[in-house]
C-alpha cells in the first residue's frame, strides 16, 4: 500500500552551520552517564558546531542534577526543563520548539538509538534529504511480544496514517530547518510526531542500524503507554475508527432486519417459532451495543476537538538552563519562517 513520493531534484549542500541533537529524558538517571559518555566522544568526530538540547520530561529521580551538572561542564549542552511529566511527544515538541540548528536530530537517552547512525544521517542530509529517518533493521534483546506488536503497530499506522509512514521506524531521525518549521506550525494537541512527519512530505529517506538493547535502566514505555500512543495516532490522523463503528452499526442492525424478516417469514408458513423472548433480548442487545460503540468513538472525537478548541500550551517550560543570549533573535527569526510556511501548507490529504 506504499503510495508514490513526489519526484524531488536533491540540491547537494554541506554540513548544516549547527547540529542540533534533542534528547528527551525522563527518569534516566542510570543511563545519562553512558549518554553524556558516548555523546561527547561522537561530537568530537563531528565536523560541525553541535548542540545538545536535553529536555528533562518531568523526571522524579536525579536525572535533572545529572543533567544540570553536565550543562555546567559542557557549553554545547543545554536543558530544557518540564514542569511535569508531559509525555514523550509533547517532550520532543518542546526540545524540537528549542532547537536553533539547521539540521536537527531527535532521539532517545537510553542509547538504543546509537548516536554514531547520526553521521549517516548527515551523509543523506549533504546529498539533499530532508528527512533522514533511522531504521531498525534489528532489535537488539528485545522480547518477541514487543518486537511482535511493534510489528503489528507499524502496519496498522501505515493504513490508518498515511501510506508514506515508514514501517520499524521510531522518532530517532534527522530533520532539516525547513521541514522542521513545517512541522513547528502544527500545533495539535494530540501529537504523533511520525506520522506528522509522513504528513509534511520532504525528501525522505532511511539509514538502516541495528536497535541496541536499553544501556541502563527500565522502559519508560510499558504497554500502556504504547496503546495510547497507538489509539492517538489512529484517531487523530484518520477518521476510519469513525467510519468503522458506522460500518459496525449497519451490519449488526442489518442482522436485526434479518432476523425480524425470519420472524415473520416462519409465521406466514407456520413453522415452529421460538417463544420470541430470547429473540428480542439478543437484537436488543446488539442495537445497544452498536449505538454504544458509535457513540464511544464519536464522543472521542468531539472529547478532542474540545481539547484542541482549548489551545492550551502542549507544555510548560520551568527553567530554561543555558540559554544562549543570542537564541533569542534566532527564535523570532525561525518563528517568522514557521508562520510563513504555515501559509503555504499544502493541501491536506
Ligand atoms: N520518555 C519521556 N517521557 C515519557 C516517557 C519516555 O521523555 O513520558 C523518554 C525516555 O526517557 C526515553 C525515550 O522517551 O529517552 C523513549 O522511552 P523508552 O526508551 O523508555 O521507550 P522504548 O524504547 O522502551 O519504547
Ligand atoms: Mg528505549
């Protein structure tokens, strides 16, 4: 079901003047040592400035004095500190938000996406690509329930989203300046920053690597987490769970039809007829359950356009640690290109 990319002519360019890499952490005290180890030796192989925007997600154990000390070591690291925990997505909007480079890597503290991959990134990045997206060829120690819906995951976003979303592919990607203020100008509230990325187009490509297991520490993604990130991508990208419980509906009160056109069918002749209790119960039954099933999605979507009528901030920074004086001005200048582009967001699909 994969659809066409547009035909784009690559302009070659160089490294981008900054590198901006967003890690978004929460509760990661274990693994952000590893991090700050292997992070600091890749940047000295980079040929380009590089900043490093950690953005502390609400953490409740040491990660942000981790953090802080590590800003207070290194200039090229600033933090970005969350008034609570508000999400992964939310997470990396506002580290995206913060971020000056031109060329922009999102991705995760725990090492499982190698930060080494970023110089491959920044190969397609030279040849023109717009968004370099890393993909899990492997998944390093992974059990088979998660590798197995992660497999599933991936498929169903694929015909719910957008047939352009790449299948075993998380948020550790590169992004170039003008797809990121593409992606800036949506400001959603329900975010599922993949198929956001699928949506705004670019020049896309993969590099693939294999995914490392998790440094230290535990998951921050039980199954929980991951079904509602699941349920937020399918229902604020696409109206087929809408259409779905529609269909649903039809079917279960064509199968009441049925039965009724049976009834009276079976009385015309004068075959035996049950007493018509059990009858009434079980199309009862399931008119009421598709209704209740058609109002449960409905009610979804109108609890989200309240959410989004609200336009609440998608987070609240507390404390912006190491802040160049100049980021500022660089701010404004990239907020006018968001609103410039958001003028001329394409047609949506
Ligand atoms: N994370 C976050 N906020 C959350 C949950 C996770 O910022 O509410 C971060 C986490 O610290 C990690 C990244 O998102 O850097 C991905 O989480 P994790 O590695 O636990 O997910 P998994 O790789 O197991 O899917
Ligand atoms: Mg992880």
């Amino acid at each position: 079901m994969a659809s066409k990319q547009p035909y784009f002519q690559l302009t070659p360019r160089g490294f981008p003047q900054t590198l901006s890499i967003v890690v978004t952490t929460y509760n990661e005290q274990e693994a952000l040592p590893f991090l700050r180890q292997r992070l600091t030796a890749f940047l000295a192989t980079l040929p380009c400035r590089a900043e490093i925007l950690m953005v502390n997600d609400g953490s409740s154990d040491l990660s942000l004095k981790h953090l802080i000390e590590w800003s207070n070591a290194d200039p090229r690291v600033r933090v970005l500190n969350l008034a609570r925990n508000f999400g992964h997505q939310a997470a990396a909007t506002a580290g995206l938000d913060h971020a000056t480079g031109e060329a922009v890597v999102l991705m995760d503290a725990d090492l499982q996406d190698p930060p080494e991959v970023i110089a491959q990134m920044l190969d397609e990045y030279r040849k023109g690509y717009d968004v370099v997206y890393g993909r899990r060829t492997k998944r390093a120690g992974e059990t088979a329930f998660k590798k197995a819906t992660a497999w599933v995951f991936y498929r169903l976003m694929r015909i719910l989203i957008h047939p352009d979303l790449p299948s075993d592919v998380g948020d550790f990607r590169l992004v170039s300046r003008a797809c990121l203020n593409a992606l800036l100008s949506m400001r959603e509230t329900h975010r599922f920053l993949r198929g956001m990325v699928a949506w705004v187009g670019f020049p896309q490509t993969a590099v693939d690597y294999t995914r490392d297991i998790r440094v230290a520490g535990e998951t921050k993604y039980p199954i929980s987490k991951m079904v509602a990130l699941a349920w937020t991508a399918a229902v604020s990208f696409s109206p087929t769970p809408l259409r779905l419980s529609f269909g649903l509906g039809i079917l279960i009160a064509a199968i009441g039809m049925l039965q009724a056109v049976n009834a009276v069918i079976r009385s015309i002749l004068g075959l035996h007829l049950v007493e018509g209790w059990s009858s009434i119960i079980v199309v009862n039954c399931l008119v009421g359950g598709s209704v209740l099933i058609s109002i449960g999605v409905l009610g979804e979507y109108v609890g989200r356009i309240f959410e989004s009528i609200k336009e609440r901030p998608l987070y609240i920074v507390a404390s912006n640690i190491n802040r160049p004086a100049e980021s500022v001005s660089t701010q404004l200048a990239a907020l006018g290109d968001v609103l410039a582009v958001s003028k001329e967001v394409p047609v949506e699909k």
